[in-house]
C-alpha cells in the first residue's frame, strides 16, 4: 500500500517520496545506470541496506540523514521489513554536483575519490530540527501545477544547504545564524510594514 512520488527538475535535481506500507519482508535489488550523489532522510520505519562490493550490512532508522555516493553499475539491495516505510531521497546528476563543488574541491575530494575508486560510500548524521520542518513542509506542500514544482524544487535546495552545512561546518557563517531576538524583530517588522 502506498508508492513513489518522483519529481525531476530542469536542474538536474530529483525529488523521491517513498510512502509505502508492508505487509510482508521483501528484497529490491538494482544498480544505477550513472553515478549517483544523493541525500537520503527516514522518516518512519527502518530497512537494510547492502552492496555487492561490501559484504557489511548498513542499518538505515528514523531520524536519520545521510550523504551517499553510488557508482556506475554497483548492485545493491534494499532489505525492507513488514513496516510502514516513509523516506525521502534527492538525488544529484553530474553537472548539477560539479557546480555545488566548484571552488571548494577540498571539502567534497572524499565523494570524488570514492566514485574513482568505484566504491560506494555513505556518512550518517541525524535529522536536525530545521531539516524535520523542510520535510514536513515537502510532504505537505499545499500548491499544485507549476506552483507545486517550484516549491519543492526550492525546499529540496534549502534541504541540501543545511546538509552541506552538517557535512561541513565551514559553510555555516556563526555570525548570520538567527537568534530568538531577530525573529521577535521580524515580528514589529512585519507588524510595522502590514499597517
């Protein structure tokens, strides 16, 4: 019970709900046609997940967010138990990547060597509080049409900043974090600017 919702943008972006319920255990198993950069968050239940070049099992469960690299033509199998299953994955193509990693080689040579190495990889965080609120706001997106498309287009952006950020804290800038005062602020503002 349940399905796939794929959303592909002209930015070489694509959005994956998994929403499903089972009944009982299965086994996926596939590979990818191209290398694959991604994120993936859980959200309800938890699975397996495992590769041909790993004889390791990794355990993916809710409140979880991770980064992954899969190369060209790597088997892999997605162990899913009798549960109610809610993810959400986005996915980046190649020239999408190269532009998130232009001038800052550095921080991502981790993701560039894994697919020279034709290996898969993946790093595990949990789910922050402002992440929970973007994916909350995905799977209750209240426009349709093109409106619906730019939206989670935007949302699936904003997911992949505060990703970068967990990845890498030198993205984060301390200075421009908001405080409790500066949405107090932004209430008179508003206030101010409705009369």
């Amino acid at each position: 019970m349940g399905g796939w919702d794929i959303d592909v943008f002209s930015s070489g972006l694509t959005l994956i709900v998994m929403d499903t319920v089972l009944h009982k255990p299965i086994k996926i198993q596939g590979a990818f046609k191209k290398p694959v950069v991604g994120l993936g968050f859980c959200l309800a239940g938890e699975f397996d997940l495992s590769w041909m070049s790993s004889k390791t099992r990794s355990n993916i469960r809710a409140g979880q967010s991770g980064f992954f690299t899969f190369p060209k033509d790597l088997e892999m199998t997605q162990h899913l138990p009798a549960d109610h299953l809610l993810r959400i994955y986005l996915m980046l193509e190649g020239e999408m990547l190269s532009s998130f990693t232009q001038g800052d080689e550095d921080y991502f040579s981790p993701v560039i060597k894994s697919f020279e190495k034709k290996r898969a990889d993946r790093v595990v965080h949990s789910t922050t509080a402002l992440m929970r609120t973007v994916l909350h706001q995905i799977l209750h997106c209240p426009y349709c049409g093109k409106a619906r498309h730019i939206y989670l287009e935007s949302k699936a952006m904003e997911l992949i900043s505060y990703k970068m950020a967990q990845l890498h804290p030198a993205f984060t800038c301390p200075e421009n974090e908001l405080k409790r005062s500066d949405y107090d602020n932004y209430g008179q503002i508003s206030f101010m600017f409705g009369k």
